[in-house]
C-alpha cells in the first residue's frame, strides 16, 4: 500500500493534467515545465504505481484502465489542499489567476463571452476562463465536482443542489439580411410561408420545442437547408435569401457586423428566460461569488 509521505505531490498534478490535457506539450506549457520534465514526471509515475497510466495514441495520451479508476480520488484530493491552502486567502479579481469553466449553449457563447472577456480584460486581466458546451453535460454533477463553475442558459428541468440568478427575458424573432426583400415590411406568417428558411435543428431544450411550433405551423415545411447550431447562423444569412428563428439577443449581436435586421416573429413562440446556475456547495466560494456577480452586473435586467 502506497503511503502518500512516499510520492512527491507534484507527480500527482503531472498525472491530472495528462489526464485532462491528453497532450504532453499543452501540459508542458500549462504548468510551465519543459517537454523533457513532464516526461520525466510520467516516467516516475509509472515507476510508482507499476502501470504505464497513459499510452501515446493518435487522439493523443490515452489512460488505461488503471489511470481511470486513479484520475478522480487524485482530482479531488488536489481540489481539496487547494482549498485548504487557499482558506484565509481573500479573492482579488486584479491579481488573481484563477481558472474558471462555464458550461454555455453555442447561442450563449456568441453573446455572453465577447463583452465577458472584454470586462475581464480591464478588471481581471490575469484570470482565464474556459467555454464548456452543455449538450450531454451531467450539469448538477459537473458544478458540484468543481470541473464547471458556472453554468448560462434557458435549463428548465434543473436539481435543487443548484441555484440560480436569473439574467433575462427575451422572445424569438425573425432574423434576415438587411436587404432582403422581406426586410421593410411588416412581417407575417404569409411572408415567411413563401420564403426560404433556415433551420436551426438543435435538440437542446428549449430550442427544440420551438422548431416544434414552427413545424406546426407549416413554416418548416420551407426550409432546404438545416444546420445543427447558432455559430455559422449569421454567415449563412448575411449571404442569402433565407430567414431563420433565432433568440432575440443573438439577433441584436449580430445587426451591426453581419448587416442583419430582424422582425417581431408573426407566431406567439414561447419566450427564454436565461440564468445563471451554480452548485450549492460553491455559494460562498469568493470567487464564484465575482464571477455570478460580473455576469449579473453585465448582462442582467
């Protein structure tokens, strides 16, 4: 039986970032450490627990079934002399280095991180802040593990472990290229029935309930062209003919760069309402704290 007083701490932060990074260069830089250490590192790792842990593939450094069962007791006890050390530690958001992960939709992304790294460059310019997508995310789990921070969204079906802030309200519109032919009239559901459209087929909730309402009212049976997420949706309406349904706040993101307009929808389509979530665990945490308040601060209404 391995006593902990026998392993050298350090090797065990090598192994959790192996395990997350799956490239020995990316660790490299992360901790600061030449190529050559990191290998180092692994090689008395393996020598310690009498297993190769990782094996180089082309996906890069997989775990074997030994480094997996190993990765989360290890995850968790570096969580926990963090927080020990870090318990008297008060959170300064100007110099601390603190990494965050936050759990967005793609929609989400384009409008919350722009004007988020934009803050966070003037007023926490040493701190770094990771996108997660929460498609097939264990979202109650992932907050109350500590691997995602805060998470930002319309979620409708949430545990209790989680609170939340909401943030805002906002309706589905009808988005198009400013010059489309559509683009100075009233809109209606005439208008969009002989027009092309472009279909967000997301099976995210609640976007997913929406195409049922537009599939219900005929408006589906024009699309030729369907695309499975928010990002490319601005490029491909910019460059032609199409409308296409999208939340509000993404419409408004994109006016200005891509020459889009956009309409009051013609259907009564359910509204979003979008919050930020986080593990109970982690109300009092300081930094947490900054960061719900940041975001409440920047885009609440």
């Amino acid at each position: 039986m391995l006593d902990p007083r026998e392993i050298d701490l350090n090797l065990l932060v090598v192994f959790n970032e192996i395990f997350q990074e799956k490239q020995i260069s990316s660790v490299a830089k992360r901790l600061n450490l030449s190529q050559p250490a990191v290998s180092n590192a692994l090689a008395r790792l393996r020598k310690t627990f009498n297993d190769a842990l990782f094996v180089r593939t082309k996906e890069g450094m997989q775990a074997t079934p030994f480094a997996d069962r190993l990765a989360e007791p290890i995850r968790l006890a570096l969580l926990g002399l963090t927080e020990a050390m870090n318990v008297q530690e008060q959170f300064n958001p100007a110099n601390s280095v603190r990494h965050f992960n936050i759990a967005l939709t793609d929609v989400a992304e384009l409008y919350f991180m722009p004007r988020l790294i934009q803050h966070c460059q003037q007023q926490a310019p040493h701190i770094q802040i990771s996108t997660l997508r929460t498609g097939g995310l264990d979202l109650t789990a992932e907050l109350g593990l500590g691997k995602i921070d805060l998470a930002i969204g319309a979620f409708n079906e949430v545990s209790e472990a989680l609170y939340h802030r909401r943030l805002f309200k906002q309706n589905y519109v009808v988005m198009m290229r400013a010059d489309h032919p559509c683009a100075s009239k009233k809109l209606t559901l005439k208008h969009m029935l002989s027009s092309g459209q472009l279909m967000v087929a997301s099976q995210e909730s609640p976007y997913d309930k929406i195409n049922q309402q537009l599939d219900q009212a005929g408006i589906l049976e024009q699309v030729k062209f369907s695309i499975p997420h928010f990002t490319a949706v601005p490029y491909i309406v910019s460059h032609s003919d199409l409308m296409v349904t999208v939340p509000q706040k993404l419409a408004e993101s994109a006016a200005l760069p891509f020459k889009l307009v956009h309409h009051k929808h013609p259907l009564k389509l359910d509204s979003l309402q979008t919050n930020v979530f986080w593990h109970r665990r982690y109300n009092q945490d300081q930094g947490n704290q900054w960061l719900r308040n940041v975001i409440a601060e920047v885009f609440g209404e």
